[in-house]
C-alpha cells in the first residue's frame, strides 16, 4: 500500500476523447508516434495527455485499474514502455497484470544499489493484515474473473476468531476490525458496491500482497510464537469466547490461514 502524493484529483480524470474516437493526430509522415506539441506554452513534456494522467494516477496510488480508470488503463498499454522508463528514473518499478487489468508502482528493491524509498508503505496491524489475508485468500478462491463482493457484518463476525486466548472483550475486538476495515476501504482495496453495505475486493489484493510479502507475516508470527512460550500460545487450554480449538492461539490462527494461502498460487 503506498502515501497518498499531492497531485490535483481532478488530473485522475483522462482525456478519454483521444483514445475513444481512433483519430491519427500523434503520427509522423511514415505512420510513426510522434512527440505531441506540448500541453502549454513553453511544455517540454513528450508524453500524451492521457499517458500522463495515467503516470499521475500511478504515482498517486494505490493502483490504477481498467475498471475504475478505462481511458487512464488504455494510455497505459499504449504508453507501457515509455511510462516503465519515466517510473525507473524515479527508482520506481511498474507492475501491469493484463489478466485482472491492474498496474501499481512499487519501490526498486536490489541488492546490488543502494535505492531510496519513494513509496511510503502503511504500517499493519495484527488485525489489519488477518483482514488482508482472508480477502486476498476470498479472490484466490474465486472462479477466474468472478467478481468477490464481501459485506463488514459478514467480515467482522470471521476475523472475530482472531481474538487472543485471554481476550474476553468482544465489543473492543469489533471495533479493531471495524478500524482494519476503514483503513482497507480508505487505500482503495475495497469498493462500494450498487447494494449499500457490500463491498467488492480489488484483484489487485493478490498482487500487493503476494508470496513475499506472505512469507515474512509467516516469519513474523513465527518469531511471536516462539517468544510467547507455551501458555501464551494457548497449549493445553482453550478459548471458548473466541470459538477457536484447543491449544490455538490468534498468531496460529493467522499461520494457518497464511499456509493455506501459499497452496492456492
């Protein structure tokens, strides 16, 4: 997930008149691209207008989809490698799924160059990243292109399993959940639907959220487990308020979930 930058909303909306009438305007004598005349006097900027606006909305974030951003998505493809370069000057990496037609910008991340971090990412929570995890594992599990509309009653009443053994205040766990699900709908991972109070899940969960990101909640909690000890993990006790079995403590509950996630590439 990445920081809002202070970019003008209104530069998310494309110049859709250019990509929708087909016209030839752009192109050289010999059918070539050529660099469009600049937007304002003295522009010395090469990209199209919509190719631009797509590079906005890329930088600001969380992502640009062909169904939230048809034109900006459209610029995209047609502007691929020049905006892939534009990105890299930033020591930014672009990431295009033309299969759930996403595409998010993330930071370059090499051993061998010392990069600065120009996408800030949001902190997460132990309840923010079981949120997480079970939309992400919803799209997993859902049939290809099968849209996942989810509801926050439905929601709050699953990740309620994710209480501590010791936990026993119900209202307070709700209201953690509640505040997970403001934070996903507020990064855009979570859009409003035509039925009030259902929401449907970005395909683009699946890929900010992948087998890396994965694999360190799993060493995380991992790490946790070891050092609560036995009676913080739960061994030979229960916890009847939470509904979980025996000897089953909020972090196992998350690497369970984490491992099933991992068997559905």
């Amino acid at each position: 997930m990445t920081g809002r930058h202070p970019y003008d909303a209104a530069a998310s909306l494309a110049d859709a008149s250019g990509l929708e009438t087909g016209r030839s305007e752009g192109l050289d004598d010999d059918g070539a691209m050529a660099a469009p005349p600049g937007l304002w006097p003295g522009d010395p900027g090469t990209l199209r207008a919509p190719s631009r606006r797509a590079l906005v909305q890329l930088l600001r974030g969380p992502y640009l989809s062909a169904a939230r951003h048809p034109a900006l998505w459209s610029a995209l493809l047609t502007d691929e490698g020049t905006l892939r370069s534009r990105l890299a000057d930033l020591f930014l990496d672009l990431v295009v799924d033309t299969d759930q037609e996403v595409a998010f910008v993330r930071n370059v991340d090499h051993d061998d160059v010392d990069t600065p971090r120009v996408v800030r990412s949001a902190p997460l929570t132990f309840m923010d990243t079981a949120l997480l995890l079970h939309l992400r594992q919803r799209l997993l599990v859902a049939a290809g292109g099968e849209r996942v509309i989810v509801g926050q009653d439905e929601v709050v009443d699953h990740l309620m399993v994710y209480r501590g053994a010791d936990d026993t205040d119900q209202h307070g766990c709700a209201k953690r959940i509640t505040a997970s699900w403001e934070k996903v709908k507020k990064y855009g991972l979570l859009a409003a639907t035509s039925t009030e109070g259902r929401y449907e899940v970005s395909p683009v969960l699946r890929l900010i959220f992948g087998p890396d990101q994965i694999a360190a909640v799993r060493a995380q909690y991992a790490a946790l487990a070891a050092q609560a000890g036995p009676a913080a993990r739960g061994d030979g006790g229960s916890d009847p308020a939470a509904g979980a079995p025996s000897g089953t403590s909020a972090e196992d509950r998350v690497e369970e979930l984490v491992l099933d996630l991992e068997e559905h590439p």
